[in-house]
C-alpha cells in the first residue's frame, strides 16, 4: 500500500506528539506555527516560502525535549 504524507503534514505530527510529552509546550508550537505564518504573509513572502517559515516555526523547541 502507497502512503503519501506531505511534509508539512509530518512537521505537525511530529509537533503533536512533543507537545503530548510535555505539558508544559501545550499549543505553543502551534501559536508560534501561526504567527510566524501570518507575519510571513504580511510580508508578502511567496506561499512556498510562508509554509517553509511555518514549517520552521513548528519545529523550532524540538531539541529541547
């Protein structure tokens, strides 16, 4: 069976599964998911590039778990 999972999609899972470990992070990858993704668009950054901030943004305190 072919299964495909983009790569944003994994960043989001993966941000998911840090904030079950740890209380303490609880929604706030996704808040800085969302205003790095919104000040990318009031900058009128391409569409590819406001999804590689977000991207970013999800994943910026994984390596302090």
């Amino acid at each position: 069976m072919d299964m495909e999972i983009g790569l944003f999609e994994l960043i989001l899972s993966l941000s998911f599964v840090v904030e079950t470990v740890s209380s303490e992070v609880y929604n706030h990858h996704k808040r800085v998911t969302y205003i790095a993704f919104r000040i990318a668009e009031e900058m009128e950054i391409k569409r590819d590039e406001q999804i590689n901030v977000a991207i970013v943004a999800a994943v910026h305190d994984i390596g302090v778990l």
